[in-house]
C-alpha cells in the first residue's frame, strides 16, 4: 500500500526536514513514528525539503508499507507517536504513480513579517520581525518583477543542490494587516533559501534603499553576491503543494490557524 500524508510542523524545534545523523529533524521524528506504527521500518519522501526553523503548514509526504491499517492509525495513532511540534492531518491512499516530490505541479510558501518597533513576544520564532517602517507600495510594486519564468540565481544558495535555477513563479502577493505584511509565493518548484532571499530583498526595498524596479535588476544579474544577505527563517511556512486532480488530495494552502 501507498499512502499520503499531510504533515504539519514547527520548524523551531528541528534542525530542518532531512534526517542527518545525531541531530533532531522532523522526517527521522515522522520515520519512527510510523514505523511504531507499522510495525516495520518506514522511509517517507516529502515533496520538499524545509531548513531548520522554517515551517511546514501543509507538507506532504508519501510512504509504502505491507501492512494494512486504518486510515485513522495514519493520523490519530502515528500523532500519538509523535513531539507536540508535529501532527498529521490526513492520510489518503494513493496510486502507485503517485509521487509526493515528483508529482507536485507547483508549492506555495508564505512568509509572515511583522514590521513594528517592539519584537513579537506572542509569536516569536513563528513570524519574521523588523523594527523598520516599510513602504508597503514600492515592496507591492517590487513583488510584480517575480511573476513569469526567470532565473533566480540572485536569490540561490550556494548549497543549492537543483538542476537548473530556472524556475516559474505564478504568484508573488503581499497584503497588509495592520503592522503584519503577509507574503505568498507560488512557483512550480523554489532554490535552497530562495523565498527567503527574496523577503531579504523586499526588505531592502521596503527601507527606502531601492527602487521596485532594483527586483528586476536583481533577477537580471543572476548573481547572489548582488542581493542581501538571506532573511530569518521564522517567519516561512511551506503552505501548500499543488497535485493533478486525479489524485484527490486536500493539499493546497487551507487558513488551518487564521493566519497560515
């Protein structure tokens, strides 16, 4: 049998998505938990990986197993299993073509940025936080040069392990409540640290630094040494991944918890 999980996590307390030896990542955590479920060894594939401190709101992930469980022991038993920081939400069995990374037509990321004089207390390490005062329209305008197929090598990280930095973003939104900006990002896959090289860019705009236009100069370089340094993880959440319709799965962003 195969099965698909959705998965959500606060990044906080790991040290990223991928199992690593001797340190605490929410993949080895879920990879046990099921495999006490299951009574045998469980390897799970997420449709992408998260760095430590960033969050996953609706991750999902697939396995294989030769035992036959209710769908409730995927989600209610396998959560009994598992740290407060991490739940599954759903389990769905799914075809064998199913393939949680290479599946994935599009994900969707949202960053949640608070631009206030006092650090948040409430929700620290869960939003990203600058005291400056930001021009929300140039940082609005700015958002407009990220739609389209481009390359984002300004905003990879060296580490990046993908094939091509060519990649086609089909939302780049940001709304303001109150002193909260809250950015969505949607492409057909992200570069290591991509969102958050762009949020750091943003912030250079929104501070008065540069012009809008200064996002396309960016993408145009197609160099990480041009733009700002990568911006706090606390504030990104892995909202969402988009499948084709046949495989039924609830997997797109869902406001579970208002703002995410």
């Amino acid at each position: 049998m195969k099965y698909a999980l959705a998965v959500e996590y606060d990044g906080r307390a790991f040290y990223g998505w991928q199992v690593q030896k001797d340190l605490t990542t929410v993949q080895a955590v879920l990879e046990l938990a099921l495999s006490r479920m299951a009574g045998e060894p469980i390897r799970v594939h997420a449709a992408g990986r998260t760095d430590a401190g960033v969050h996953g709101a609706r991750q999902i992930v697939h396995f294989e197993t030769t035992v036959n469980r209710p769908l409730a022991a995927w989600v209610r038993g396998v959560n009994s299993f598992l740290p407060d920081t991490v739940a599954v939400l759903w389990a769905k069995p799914v075809s064998d073509a199913f393939h949680a990374r290479f599946s994935a037509f599009a994900r969707h990321y949202r960053y949640l940025l608070l631009s206030h004089p006092v650090r948040p207390a409430l929700w620290s390490g869960r939003m990203g936080w600058t005291f400056y005062d930001l021009d929300f329209e140039a940082m609005q305008a700015a958002m407009t040069h990220l739609l389209g197929q481009h390359d984002f090598s300004s905003f990879r990280a060296a580490e990046c392990q993908a094939k091509s930095p060519i990649k086609t973003m089909t939302r780049a939104h940001i709304q303001k409540e109150g002193h909260l900006l809250i950015c969505d990002f949607s492409a057909d896959a992200f570069l290591h640290h991509m969102v958050r090289n762009i949020v750091g860019a943003l912030l250079h705009i929104g501070k008065g630094h540069e012009s809008p236009e200064w996002m396309a100069d960016l993408i145009l370089a197609k160099d990480r040494t041009s733009a700002p340094p990568t911006f706090m993880p606390d504030g990104l959440y892995l909202a969402g991944v988009s499948y084709p319709p046949e495989f039924g799965l609830a997997s797109e962003p869902e406001l579970r918890h208002g703002l995410i």
